[in-house]
C-alpha cells in the first residue's frame, strides 16, 4: 500500500492535512485513478468534522470528501468509455451496480464508498492527491464541452441530490412546493422544481446571500423562517396547503414543520441528513392523525454516470447555472480544512466553497 496526501477529520471541530493516506499499488481491472483539479466542501462533511464522526467513527483520521472533478491518470484493464487524460465528474455516492439492489431498481441503497457504512482500508474520501474508484464506466461522467469546473463540481451532490429529490416529489404542472431550507441543495431543489414544472415556489430561509440565488432561479416566494408565523403565511398566500416540501436544512424537527403545511395527499421529501442521533418524533395532528395521506420519503443523492451525464447536459444546454452557488475560492489542498471551517462557524456569506487543486 502507498501513501499520499489527503485531508483528514482528526477529531471534534478539527481536520488536518496527513501524508498517510491509502493508495492501493494495483486498481481493479474495472477502476481508475483521478488526479482531482477542484473540491467542494459539502455541509454533510462538516457535520461529521463537528460531531468528531460520532456516527461513522471509522471515518476518524480517514480522508474526508465527496465532491470533486478531475483527469484520470490510470485506468484497468477493463474500463472502456474512459482513458488518461480525460476530464470526468465523479460520482460522490458510487453505486454498485452489479448488486442486487440494482436489479431491484435500487442501486444507490448499496454504494462502494466511506459512507456506507464499511471501513475500507485502501481508500478513503476524494480530497487526496489521488483518489481511487474501482467502477470507472459506470461512476465517472465525462465534462461537456463549455462545462466549466466550478458547473462541474456541483453536479456530484448538489444538483444530483437536489434532482433526484424533486424526481422523487414528481410535482405536477402549477402544483404548488416549498423548499425549506435554502442552503446549496435547497437552491438546486429551487431550480429542479421550476423545471419540473412547478407553478408557485416558497423558497423558506433566512439568508440574503441565498434569497438572491433563489430568486435568480425562479423561486416566487421567499419566506424568512424568522417569522413566528411563516407557515402560515405560506398556507395563506397559496390559498391552502401546499402541494408538495422538500426539506434540506434544519433539525429534526423541520420535519412537523413541512408536514404542517403539506396538503393531505401531498408528498414532503426529506432530504436532509441526521448525523447527530437525536429521535425525530412525528406529531400526529400535523400528520392528519395517521390518515392525511401523506407520504414522506427519505431520499439520498442519486449516483452513477447516466444521472450525472444528464446533469451535465442541463448545464452545457444552460438550464442550470450551478457555479451561482459558489462564493468562495481557494487555491491547494492545504486551504480545504480553512474551507470547512466556513461550515463550522456557519459563516453567513456561505453558499459554497471550491478549492482547486494547483
């Protein structure tokens, strides 16, 4: 085994830049090496970084990072779409597609990456100097033309996250939605919502920064959740309760939040992430009792090189404009844990950081 650079979580509140990083010696006949030229910080790595990974604690000391674009420099044998020098998104949540829950229609719920809950001694997150997948065809997307690497690098989680939520919600033309929580993957969930059709859109936040994106991507409604009273207000300017809620921010208990304004057959998909082991507790008159008819879906990133192929096209086709998102820059591997930190102080002028990689 070699070792490499890579930024690592060290412990509560603390990442640091090691040099004993795994590189396997061999890659499987079907893998790649990505030499990566631009990370992106996403919130789900800080809530690991501030919880110490107190829900994946193998993950302390491992490399961290799932967002990322970069040139292959090696390739198996057996990979046949891609070769050294192409430049690729890479997939953050790896399916496997030779799996059971493929068959079923489900491959993202078995992934071969640090998250799945498997402690993989030969590789660990993408903020390394190389960063090793072992399915090249199938979880690597190459960059259209007049893609930029900011567009890029928001593909992998935001707008795979965000698309795959509103697929799953599958709003009719005019409903009505509510994104609650306006961070980078509620401001994706702004922009898939409109194109999916949606007629009124409540962006619910608190921030300009992000209230101005909102807007740019067609959100109709921007609601402060400040106000004691916003979901009433947002019950009152639709005329009734909403048609359908995605929930990406908050605590557990954003969850009775959208269901309380969530219309009795409606659909609210979560797509937030609980790291921190707090039970969420349903109410049960925001749920209509048990008989409201309403769904709830937990719904993760969607992965793999035809999601992301088609996210790239909604860029290159200019749909989507991803790279608004971003509001910091930085230069080298050793500014990702100053990157992070923005995260850990929840720095109100952050959307999202890039750091590329020269």
């Amino acid at each position: 085994m070699q070792s490499m650079k890579g930024a690592v979580i060290a412990g509560k509140n603390k990442m640091e830049i090691r040099d004993n990083c795994p590189l396997p010696e061999e890659i499987a006949p079907t893998g790649a090496l990505i030499r990566p030229e631009i990370w992106s910080p996403c919130t789900s790595d800080a809530h690991l970084c501030a919880t110490g990974c107190e829900s994946l604690p193998y993950l302390v000391g491992k490399a961290v990072g799932h967002e990322m674009c970069g040139v292959i420099t090696k390739v198996g044998s057996d990979v046949h779409d891609f070769q050294v020098g192409d430049r690729v998104i890479v997939c953050s949540v790896m399916p496997i597609w030779r799996s059971l829950e493929a068959q079923d229609g489900h491959a993202k719920n078995r992934q071969d990456n640090m998250y799945s809950g498997i402690d993989y001694p030969d590789r660990g997150g993408s903020f390394v100097e190389k960063y090793y997948i072992r399915d090249a065809d199938m979880n690597l997307a190459h960059i259209p033309e007049g893609v930029t690497l900011e567009q890029a690098v928001m593909v992998p989680d935001m707008m795979c996250t965000a698309f795959e939520g509103m697929r799953q919600l599958n709003p009719g033309f005019g409903e009505t939605v509510a994104v609650l929580g306006i961070g980078p993957v509620g401001l994706m969930a702004v922009r898939a919502a409109v194109l999916h059709g949606a007629g009124r859109v409540f962006a619910v936040g608190s921030r300009q920064v992000c209230f101005d994106v909102a807007q740019e991507y067609g959100a109709t409604d921007l609601v402060d959740y400040h106000n004691e009273n916003y979901i009433d207000s947002i019950v009152r300017a639709n005329g009734g309760p909403v048609d359908g809620v995605i929930l990406c921010g908050g605590g557990p208990g954003e969850l009775n939040k959208g269901l309380s304004m969530l219309k009795n057959g409606g659909t609210l998909v979560n797509l937030n992430v609980y790291f921190g082991g707090t039970a969420i507790e349903i109410d049960p008159a925001v749920w209509g009792f048990g008989y409201g008819d309403k769904t709830i879906k937990g719904v993760g990133c969607g992965g793999g090189r035809l999601w992301m192929s088609r996210m790239a096209q909604l860029i290159a086709c200019g749909r989507v404009q991803p790279e608004k998102l971003i509001t910091h820059r930085y230069h080298g591997m050793d500014k990702i844990p100053e990157a992070m930190q923005l995260f850990l102080d929840h720095d109100r002028s952050l959307i999202k950081p890039v750091i590329y990689n020269d």
